[in-house]
C-alpha cells in the first residue's frame, strides 16, 4: 500500500510575504556588503594609481559610509533579518551611502540612486518603493547643492555653463572654487541639464518598478490561494486513498485460523489513488472468492468506479451465483448509468479449500499464471470474455482450474507487464515470469515483493505508468 502523509499546512499570504521579507533584508545586507567593497576597490586603484582621489575627502566619504553600513548590517545580522523595521533601516541606508558616493564623484552616478530602488522592488512594497522615490529625489537635490558648494561637481556641467556664456573664459580644467566661477548660475545650468533630466529618468523607473511591486504582490496572493486549493486536493486525495486502502483487504494473514492455504496481495497506484483492486473474500466455510480488476483510466473518476464495481460483484458472489453468472450480472448493472463509458476489466475466481479446484471466469482481463508443485510459472491462457461495463446483455463462460498440493496462482493487472524504464522498454511478461521464477519457492509475500523489486530494477527510476496490483495464492494442504 503506498505510504502517504498529508501536505503541510497552507502557508498564508502574510507568511509569505513574511518570509520573502526576510530573504529580501538578507539581500539587501549583502548588497550593502558589495557597495562597501567598490569602495575599498576605488581606494586600490587610486593606491595604484589606475585613476587618482583627492585622499583626504576619500577617507573622510569612506568613512562616512562605513560608519552607517557596519551598525546596519550587524543589526540585520544579529536578527537574522527577522524585525519590520530592519528593511526600512537598510534601504535608507543604503540611499544615503549611494547619496555619498554620487557627491563625491559626482561624474553623472545620480541615477546609482535607482539601484537601492530596484532592490526595494525584492520587498513587493509599492509604498516602500515610492518612499524610496521620495527619498531619492531628496538626496540627488542635497548631492546637487553640495556637489555646487563644495566642488564636487561634474565637469561635463562646466562645458554647459560655458556654452550658455555664463562662465565664456574658464577653462574646465581650472579648480572649480576658483573666484572666477560664479556658484549660482552653476548650480542652476547643474539642475537645469542635470538634476531635472535625471530626475524625469528616475520617475519613470519609479512607475515601472512600483507596477512590478503591485503585479509581485498580486502573484504571491495567487500563489498561495493556489497552495491553499492544492492542500485541499492534496487532503481530499489521501482521505480517498485511505478509504480505498481501507476497502481492499490489506490484513495478513487474512485468516489466521485457515491453513489449507497461503494468500498474499498489494497495490502500488500510480498516482494517489488507483482504478485497479483487488479482493477475496469467503462465500461459505470451503468457498473463497478471487478478484483481480483493473478499471479504465486513472485518478477520482477510475476509483469512484472501482468502489462501485468491487461492491457489486462481492454483493453478486455472495448471493450464489457462478463466476460467468455474477460477471453478467455486474456488467448489466454497470451499463444502466456510465455516462463516463468507463468499463472494467475482470478476473473472478470460486476456489475450493477442500479439492483445490477453481470456477473462474474472464473479462477482458490479463491471463493468469499458475506453477505447479516443483515447477515453474506459465501462463495459463484462459478464454477472455468482454469487458465489464462494455456492452449490456454480455455471456460469459466459466472454466475449471485445478490447484494441488504446492501449487500456486499469480493474478495481476497490466501495471506489470507495461512497466516501463526510461528507455520505454517494457517489462513483459518474460521477465515477468523470470521474476516469478526467481523466488518461487518462499512464501507468497515474499513472492510479490521479488517481483516488484524486480520491477524497480528493471524501471530503474523511470515514473511509474499505470497502477501495479498483484494477487498470489498458494495451495498448502
């Protein structure tokens, strides 16, 4: 019987987001950690002299932004990311550091501004995304005015002020506090040809990225409705599997006082629930019936329609009709309401304790396979009638097996000769016998499990096709 635990409880969208906040600070964290290094990166180089950094205004930006990184990510650290206002603290933060290094560069690194907003989209906030817009308009208007005061400025902007006649006989090359720079009219051709452009550039990646925060938040909405209806299905599905594990006889040994003989059965679904079963069950002291079924289709609808026809033809079996009589029976029963056109395919078999002889009847079913005292499997290719639910009004015809002392009847489902590995060979019903041989003379569990361990073998990690039912029964006395 498959071994199936229910799905853990659904995880609602607060859980979620709950949880992609955490990843997100963690992120954030690391994207601190990797802004830090540029700046260690720019102090080598100008060591080495790849470009050149004034020193002294290098250390003191550098340390500026060490300062605010270091406390933040060992807050986020220490909490493992686990607070609501660590994701507020670490994008700030992090706006500011990027503020900080667009003012000392100042060489068009404005829009490095976006990079703290593209990753304020990992929080699927659209309200922390426009703050961090907001914000960022802010720290680009103070980087505009310190760049002016302080002589960080862009010198691209200086060829603009030139060309508007506000600054005609300076080189761009000259110091920019010189006297000779007037400060304002700079500032302004900065915010004119600078900042505004930018800050048209920044807006639009604001719409985009708050569209994307809004569609990622719909998407972990859905996700987790989706999780919720499959935890449901996923329950729903064990409960029918429980209680079509509980219909099949699934106790052994199932009569412990009889020892004229040795019977063992299992069924491997392919999916959660199957369309094949099985059954036996004693008509009177020295009658025992023999089932072996396999419905058409797979999933709900091919269990639903076992249960119905395990129940009639156990309810026909017990009311003293021949294995022929109860197939015809079934089959009309079934064929009265089957809008589905779902049909089943049957072997049924009276076996007598007392003589070992059994009146059995097929419908449409695989041939069994019988070994006698001392010898080997071989089919036994019995008449195959038509399949049950098929046709109303069919015939069918028993015929007579006999079972000696240490003979032994194998009953399964195409599940076994069409297994298939993951070069779509099949298993066949050569290596099925092989597989029967193999073992032949341990008792009956310990038969069906050779065979399926041979199946697995043999699928070597293929998925498994069809449903894999088998029934053995061995003549003891």
């Amino acid at each position: 019987m498959p071994n199936q635990k229910l799905r853990e409880p659904t995880i609602t969208p607060e859980e979620l987001f709950w949880k992609n906040e955490v990843k997100s600070n963690h992120l954030m964290c690391s994207v601190l950690i990797l802004f830090w290094g540029l700046w260690v990166t720019l102090g080598l180089f100008s060591i080495v002299h790849i470009f050149w950094l004034e020193f002294k205004p290098f250390m003191t930006f550098f340390g500026i932004t060490t300062a605010l990184m270091a406390p933040a990510i060992g807050i986020t650290l220490y909490y493992n990311g686990e607070k609501k206002w660590i994701k507020t603290m670490l994008t700030f933060v992090f706006l500011i550091c990027v503020g900080i290094f667009d003012t000392y560069l100042g060489y068009n690194l404005k829009l490095m501004l976006v990079v703290p907003m593209l990753v304020s989209v990992r929080y699927y906030s659209k309200r922390l995304t426009w703050s961090v817009c907001i914000a960022s308009f802010i720290v680009m208007f103070c980087s505009c005015i310190l760049n002016t005061m302080y002589g960080y400025i862009d010198l691209n902007m200086i060829d603009v002020a030139k060309e508007v006649t506000l600054l005609p006989d300076v080189d761009p090359r000259e110091v920019i506090t010189d006297d000779v720079i007037n400060k304002e009219k700079l500032f302004w051709s900065q915010l004119q040809f600078g900042f505004l452009p930018e800050a048209l550039v920044l807006i639009l990646l604001t719409i985009l990225c708050v569209k994307i925060a809004g569609r990622s938040q719909n998407l972990v909405v859905e996700q987790a409705q989706v999780s919720a209806k499959t935890a449901q299905l996923e329950t729903e599905l064990f409960l029918a599997s429980s209680i079509q594990n509980g219909l099949l006889p699934n106790i052994f040994p199932p009569f412990p006082d009889r020892h004229e003989f040795d019977i063992y059965a299992s069924m491997k679904p392919a999916k959660e629930i199957g369309g094949d079963f099985y059954d036996f069950f004693m008509i009177d002291d020295d009658h025992l019936a023999l089932v072996m079924a396999d419905v058409s289709g797979k999933g709900v609808p091919a269990a639903l329609f076992m249960m119905i026809s395990k129940a009639l033809l156990k309810t026909q079996a017990q009311n003293g009709h021949s294995p022929a009589e109860v197939l015809a029976k079934v089959n009309n029963q079934l064929c009265e309401k089957n809008p589905a056109e779902m049909f089943v395919t049957v072997w049924l078999g009276f076996y007598e304790i007392s003589t070992g002889k059994i009146i059995a009847a097929n419908a449409g079913h695989e041939y069994p396979a019988i070994k006698r005292a001392n010898g080997q499997f071989e089919l036994f290719k019995d008449k195959h009638g038509f399949v049950v639910a098929g046709m109303e009004n069919m015939k069918y015809h028993n015929y007579e097996l006999q079972l000696d002392v240490g003979d032994t009847l194998f009953l399964y489902t195409d599940g076994l000769p069409e297994a298939t590995d993951l070069t779509d060979r099949q298993f066949g019903y050569e290596r099925m016998l092989g597989a029967l041989n193999a073992n032949s003379d341990c008792d009956m569990k310990g038969l069906l499990q050779t065979v399926h361990d041979h199946v697995s073998e043999f699928a070597n990690g293929a998925n498994q096709f069809d449903d894999l039912t088998m029934l053995a029964i061995e003549r003891k006395v």
